[in-house]
C-alpha cells in the first residue's frame, strides 16, 4: 500500500470511529476557537464574548453525554426526562410530554415559527433548541396559555385569527411572550413580535388586531 492511500484510510477510518461525544468535543473547540478569534473590541465586549464562551462549552460539556437527564417546568407542571443528545426541544415536548402544540411546518430549519414555545420568559424556536440545553428550564406552551385562560385565546377566536389552525400555536405564545414583556405594544410592535411566523391560510391581517385587543382585555383586567 502506497504512504498516500494508507494515510487516507486512516483519515477516513478516524471519521468513521468518532464517538458523537467526540464530535461534540471538537465541535466545543472550534465554536471557542471562533468566539475567542473575535474578541477584538471593548472590554465590555470580550467580557460578554467570554461568559458566551462559558456557556457555550458548558452546553456542549452537557450535550456531549449519550444520554443526560433534565429537569423542567412545562405549563408548571414538574418534568424529569431522560434526553438524547441530538434530541429538540420540540421532540422532547411533543414526544415525551404528549404536548402536541409546537409543530413542525418547515421541516425543522427555523424558518416558519410554527414550533415556538416560551421558554424562560422568552419565545424561542423548539426545532432549533436542543433538548439538553433546558435542564431547569421553565416551558410554557399553548395548552398552558390556553388552560390559564389567557384572553389571547378568546381574541384569536373572536377575531378568526387562524382558519386551518397549525400555525396558530406558534403565533399565540410569540404573542403572549410579546405581551408579557410589552403589556401596551403598539401594531407595529406586534407585527415585529409575529415577523418570524408564517402563516399558509394567510390570515395575517387579524393578528394585529387579535393580539392588541387582548392587551386591552388584560389592561382592564389590571385597573
Ligand atoms: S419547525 Fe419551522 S421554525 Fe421550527
Ligand atoms: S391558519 Fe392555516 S397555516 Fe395559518
């Protein structure tokens, strides 16, 4: 065998034996190798850079196991859940909670909005979220807005924000999270907070004028 073909055996051979934990951990290097690279700025900037860095390779440490438990709040409801790895947030709540409301419309590249979930007070995109990043983590869902009671869930029915109704739960918690944050949103803050949701029934007129009546029913509930 010539010195060249043996050494792209070994190469190849080396690929085919890396462990994902492997792959994870020279994945954590080279995200940490970039972050590190663009710590050029302001002192206030490499600070931020390095507690990313932190938590990147802290994710990744955590990630790198075959399988990790978690604990979470879903819909404060307490949850203790083995996780795979490669395993979203989305697959986790829909398959191992039975909470069905985060869906799947672009095949999981973060380009519909159709899976958002609030988590930590924030709407995030489930099919972009890994799993083993949530330990601790506080979900809140559409079934949990929808058992609050939350009006958002009369104005979208009083409004008929929704005709075939898949898009809808990532449009209510992108919604109750804009709300929970800005409880007097202007339109055009409520157009901003839903421009990441896509909706094929295309009822994208009502949703304004959905999400802004329930911050009125909420404002009265205050006073
Ligand atoms: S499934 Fe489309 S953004 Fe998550
Ligand atoms: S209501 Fe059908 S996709 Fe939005």
């Amino acid at each position: 065998m010539s010195e060249k073909k043996g050494k792209e055996e070994k190469t190849k051979k080396g690929f085919g034996n890396l462990s994902r934990r492997d792959f994870l951990k020279d994945a954590g290097l080279v995200i940490g190798g970039t972050t590190v690279g663009s710590m050029a700025f302001t002192s206030g900037a490499q600070a931020q850079h390095k507690s990313e860095a932190d938590k990147t390779s802290e994710t990744l440490a955590q990630c790198s196991e075959d399988t990790i438990t978690i604990e979470l709040t879903v819909n404060g409801g307490k949850y203790r859940l083995r996780v795979e790895p490669n395993w979203s947030l989305r697959q986790l709540l829909r398959d191992e909670t039975g909470l069905t409301s985060p869906k799947d419309w672009c095949g999981g590249v973060g380009a519909c909005g159709s899976c958002t979930v609030i988590m930590n007070g924030r709407p995030v995109l489930s099919c972009l979220t890994l799993a083993c990043e949530c330990d601790g983590a506080v979900i809140e869902t559409a079934e949990g807005i929808a058992k609050e009671k939350h009006p958002i869930i009369d104005s979208y029915i009083k409004w008929n924000a929704f005709q075939c109704g898949y898009c809808t739960p990532g449009f209510v918690t992108s919604a109750k999270a804009l709300l929970d944050r800005n409880p007097d949103p202007t339109e055009a803050d409520v157009r901003d907070a839903l421009g990441g949701n896509l909706c094929r029934c295309g009822t994208y007129q009502q949703h304004p004028k959905a999400v802004l009546e329930a911050a009125q029913v909420l404002k009265g509930a205050k006073s």
